[in-house]
C-alpha cells in the first residue's frame, strides 16, 4: 500500500500545494525562497521522498509565513500519509557532516507531537532564506505530524553548510523511522496505540 497523501491549504497569507510519497517518487519543488527549496530538495533525496511543492506566499512581508506553512502542510501530508503507524521502526536517528559543520537528528513516529532544537547560525541569511526559519519550519513540520523530533547542529562557520546538515539528518532519521518491519502489523508501543 504506497503512504501517499495530497494537500491543499490557502489562507490570506499563502497557498500550499503538496503531494508527498513516503516510499520514493518524482521531485519538483518551487516556494519562491531558492534556498528552501535547496533544502527542501536535499529532504526529500535523502529520505527517499517524493515530494511536489508549490508555494505562493506573501513576498512583501518576507520568507516566514511561506516557510512556516510549507513546513505545517508538510507535516499534515506527513501524518495523512502514515495512518497507522503500523509496521514500521518508529525511531531513527542520523549524524550528518557537511564539510565543517555536523549536525544531529533523531526522531519518534509516536503520535506526541514535539521539537527540540539547538543551532546558532553565524550567518542570518542565506540568499532570501533567514537561517531563523529552519527552527519555525521543523516546529511546524513536527507539530503537524504528530513527530517527536530533535535537531542539534554541533558545530559549524557557514550557516548554509549548517541548515544543510540539519535538514539532511532530519531526512536520514525519519528515513530510519519510517522503514518496514518485518511483521507489517507490528505496533511499537506498550500501550498497544500511538
């Protein structure tokens, strides 16, 4: 059964299109923030997504609100696509090094909705990216799918190598998280529900 969901969300401030396939698949992202997309692309490859984006946001006030409600559309496609969470490992976790900066991620599929994230940008802005935005996007990533999901960045100089890093682990992690057990009934929870 392929974990596919598509979502629309239009509010006075953006219009989210988005169609995300956990199990792989064709990539074309456009949001008008060609940093985000950059890294919303290295995402998807390394979690193995398909993933089309297309955001129209409110350009004349800045990057936030199209970040921030790609990241919650996101989340929401994530949650729909994995109903059950039947069958798979749960958790994940990843180091990822990107030239000088390594970053951390480890995730929970656990239905509890929850972010922990440590990282100090040397840089503000990448492109028309500010590096602020990377905390409100996994915020509203995982509050949207439910994840538990810590982000570290160790270190790093160059705040593009850093958010790189970070998205890659998160990728990578939730990548873990997702694939199969064995036994595709398998609940991993004592409480028998997540």
């Amino acid at each position: 059964m392929e974990r596919y969901a598509s979502m629309h969300r239009k509010t006075n401030e953006t219009e989210v299109t988005l169609e995300l396939c956990l199990d792989g698949g064709e990539r074309a992202i456009s949001t008008g923030v060609g940093f985000f997309d950059h890294m919303l692309s290295a995402f998807a490859v390394h979690g193995n997504f398909g993933l089309k984006v297309k955001t129209v946001g409110d350009w004349e006030v800045d990057c936030h609100h199209t970040i921030e409600d790609t990241g919650i559309v996101l989340g929401k496609a994530f949650a729909d696509a994995l109903p059950t969470k039947r069958g798979i490992k749960r958790f994940g976790h990843s180091f990822i090094p990107m030239d000088e900066a390594l970053a951390f991620a480890a995730a929970d599929i656990s239905g509890r909705p929850f972010l922990v994230f440590s990282g100090e940008f040397p840089q503000e802005r990448v492109g028309d990216y500010d590096t602020c935005m990377t905390e409100e996007f996994f915020r509203a990533f995982a509050a949207n799918a439910g994840i538990t999901l810590h982000l570290r960045c160790e270190y790093g100089k160059n705040s593009h190598h850093m958010i790189e890093a970070l998205f890659k682990a998160a990728a990578h992690a939730l990548r873990d998280a997702l694939s199969q057990e064995e036994d595709p009934n398998l609940l991993l929870s004592s409480k028998g529900v997540l």
